[in-house]
C-alpha cells in the first residue's frame, strides 16, 4: 500500500491528463476556483506561459512549441540543452526535456536526464524507454520500483500495461484487464482504446482491434496512434491497400514530422537509392 499522502486538489486533473482526456482534464481543472501554477502546466495555456510565470512552468512552452512545430527544432533542441546546462533543475524541465528526446529517438539523453529522478512520471518515462529499447528485464526492474513507491498510483498501473503488453503471451489479457478498469472508473480515451488494440492485435483479435481504434478515432481523427495502429492492422484483416494508403495521407496530413513518417521517408529514399544502383545501365525496351 503507498504511503499516506496530503489530499491533492488536482488529483482528478491529474488522472485525466495522464489517460489523454484533455478536455475532462480542462473541465475538471475549471471546476477548482483558486488557479494555480499546476493548473495552468496542465492546460498548456501557451498565452499564459510568460516569463513572469513560475520556473516550473517555463518548460512547457517549449513543449508546446516542439509538439505544435512552431519553431525550428534544431534552434530548439538547441534553446533546451543551454537551459539544461544554465537553468536550476527542476522536475518539469527534466519531463519535458525527457520528451522531446523521447520523441527525436535520442533515448540515451533522455535516460541521462531522467535516472536520477525519483518521481513517478519520470519512471514511467524510464519504463517507456526502455521498452523502445527492448529491454524488458530493466522496464521490470523499474516498474517494481514504482509499484514499491505507489501501487495504486495510475502511473504505475499504465507502466505495468505497457510492460505487459511488451511481454506478449498471458499478459497481453492482464494488460487489457487494466487498461478496461481504467476504461471503466475514468472512461475511454484514445490513449486507453489504443492500449487495448494492442492487446487484441497481439492475441490476434482482429476485429476487436478494429472495433477499438474506430472508437478511438471517433473520439480524436488525428491521433498518430490511433492512425498508425490502423495502419498496421489492415495487413491482418487483409483488406486492400487503398484502407491502409487512407490512413498514411492522414497521418502525413496531420503529423508531417512524426518519426513514424520521417522512418517511412527514409526507407523509400533507401529503396529508391538501391533500386537505381542496381538498374540495368541500357534497359529492354518494352
């Protein structure tokens, strides 16, 4: 059992921004009358996110910034590491800092960043990275660390789905069990509907897959997620080409700059480039 704990207000925003259920988080956010530095971090109110702001909150306009590509990602990654080198450290700058490398593939700054972290979001980021990784015996390791800091957590409970889900076999069914507990005490989200297609499509459920992300799509049409798992899965319901070609010019619409499509672009560059050095110098004409 974790530790009794002073009651935190924002626990139920907490709980949906962690689920993906911005709004609910926004509108639970609105209910608290007295504002606070923790609630604006949530909402990611850029406008508000001024340099009178609280250090804490400083980090997440770059965030933002990063996620919404408004600004050169070389010039930021840049801006990020000299605030790094300069700036006191505090836990939100090693979570967003954490992310964006997440994001740009570069695991081993992020680990860098966050090993000496002992809060529950920047183990579950460690659990994360280490799964991309494939090393599932070190995400063990650390989700047995949060589960003896707090078991009852929602941080630790998606950890130990992810960690489930990476394990495949039985534990595909125990990811799903938590992921629909969650579903149930808080409702379906994209982030929770994409965790159980996971589980489907590794036990070869198919069409409950399908059911899964339709929903998740209903609920936001441009989440990369939810769009690259549709992808993924047309080849197992062997459908035709045209469903999953549909669902690439989204994603390639929605997140041009989402590694998924940048990994696609560089293996047909790779094709092409093959392709060319192995063509006939003076081809049959047909």
């Amino acid at each position: 059992m974790a530790p009794q704990q002073e009651i935190d207000e924002l626990f139920d925003v907490k709980i949906h921004f962690y689920i993906g259920n911005y709004q609910q988080c926004i509108n639970e956010a609105a209910k608290i009358k007295k504002p606070s530095s923790t609630e604006i971090a949530i909402q990611l109110v850029l406008d508000e996110i001024t340099a009178s702001c609280p250090p804490e909150i400083q980090p997440l306009k770059l965030l933002a910034e990063y996620l919404h590509g408004k600004s050169n990602r070389n010039v930021l990654l840049e801006q990020l590491n000299q605030k790094i080198d300069t700036t006191a450290q505090n836990e939100t700058l090693v979570l967003v800092a954490a992310t964006i490398f997440i994001n740009e593939g570069n695991f081993d700054v992020a680990y860098r960043y966050l090993h000496t972290s002992e809060s529950l979001e920047s183990m579950a980021l460690i659990v994360d990275i280490l799964l991309k990784l494939d090393r599932i015996d070190l995400a063990l390791k650390k989700l047995k660390e949060m589960q003896e800091k707090d078991d009852d957590a929602i941080l630790t409970q998606l950890a130990q789905a992810w960690v489930h889900s990476s394990m495949g076999g039985d534990k595909l069914q125990d990811a799903y069990y938590i992921y629909q507990e969650l579903v149930d005490k808080y409702g379906s989200t994209s982030l929770l509907l994409n965790g159980q297609a996971v589980t489907f499509i590794g036990q070869g459920k198919y069409e409950e897959a399908e059911a899964a992300l339709q929903e998740a799509l209903t609920k936001d049409s441009k989440n990369a997620d939810t769009l690259i798992n549709l992808i993924a899965l047309q080849r197992h319901l062997e459908k035709g080409p045209e469903f999953a070609n549909r669902y690439l010019s989204q994603l390639k619409d929605a997140h041009p700059e989402h590694p998924f499509i940048k990994d696609l672009k560089q293996k047909e560059s790779d094709f092409l480039r093959i392709r060319q050095q192995y063509a006939p110098l003076n081809p049959v004409p047909a």
